[in-house]
C-alpha cells in the first residue's frame, strides 16, 4: 500500500477566525489521517525557507509578513494522494474565485491586501512535501 504524506498549514488568518477545528474537520472527514499537529509562531527564517520557491516576487515580503502576523497551525497530513486530494479540499489560491465546497471557495474571500489570505497553506509535490514536512517537523 502506497500511502503519501503532505504538510498542511493553516494560516493566521485561519487560526484568527476560530477555523483550525473546521479545516482539521474537513481532512479527517475525506478520510485522511493526521499525524503529527503543532501550533507555533513562526519567524522570518523559517518563513524564508518555506516559501523560498516565491523569493523575488511582488507578494513575497507581505507573504512573509502576513504569516508571522499570528500563530499558525503546522499539521502532516497522510492517505493514498493525499497531496493532490487536500490541495483539491483547499481550492484554487484565488478565494474569489475557489469553488465553493472548497476551504478557500466557503471561508475565505479577497481582503482588498498586498498578499492573498486564504486561510491554509497544502504542499504541491512530493518534494516540497518532503522539504516543507522537514521544515515543520524535522527528519
Ligand atoms: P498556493 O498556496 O495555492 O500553493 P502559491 O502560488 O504557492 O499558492 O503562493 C503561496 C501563497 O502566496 C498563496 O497561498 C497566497 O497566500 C500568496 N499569493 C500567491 N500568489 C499571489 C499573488 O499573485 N498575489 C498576492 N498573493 C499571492
Ligand atoms: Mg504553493
């Protein structure tokens, strides 16, 4: 059996608005399991090497900004797929434009700021899985 591991931050947007029980809710509900859970508050260093692969662009410094504005759920989340399958729970990055049943398309909507909140953070391969899980959590 092939199962996949993914990392899974809610933001601090999420954990602002009381949503780390909704979003935990929405993983276990798919059938995913979690595995490993910490709330912490995250710093600049971290944050750098997190997002690194957006080191550049327009939006990275209120990126960086936005998530070290509060504490932040950090959360591996494990299943067959379930890299894919928690980035379809979680929407499209645009909220405006997630479709509803999403976590981004029913919780969250565009704020009018310099960087998009959308309320969770799912990584995109198997190797940022690996990185960002390393990051969070360590070897
Ligand atoms: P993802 O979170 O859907 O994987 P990424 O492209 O990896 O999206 O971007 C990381 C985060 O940076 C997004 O979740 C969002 O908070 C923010 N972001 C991405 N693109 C933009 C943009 O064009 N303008 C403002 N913020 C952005
Ligand atoms: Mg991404």
């Amino acid at each position: 059996m092939s199962s996949e591991k993914t990392l899974i931050l809610v933001k601090p947007d999420g954990v602002r608005r009381s949503l780390v029980g909704e979003v935990i809710s929405r993983i276990e509900r798919k059938g995913y399991t979690v595995t490993s859970l910490r709330m912490l508050q995250a710093d600049r260093a971290l944050l750098e090497r997190h997002y690194e692969e957006h080191k550049g662009k327009p939006f990275f410094e209120p990126l960086v900004e936005f998530m070290m504005s509060g504490p932040i759920v950090a959360m591996v989340a494990e299943g067959n797929r379930v890299i894919e399958g928690f980035r379809s729970l979680a929407g499209v990055t645009d909220p405006t434009v997630a479709a509803p049943g999403t976590i981004r398309g029913d919780l969250a909507r565009d704020q009018g700021t310099k960087v998009v909140q959308n309320i969770v953070h799912g990584s995109d391969s198997p190797e940022s899985a690996a990185r960002e899980i390393e990051i969070f959590f360590g070897k």
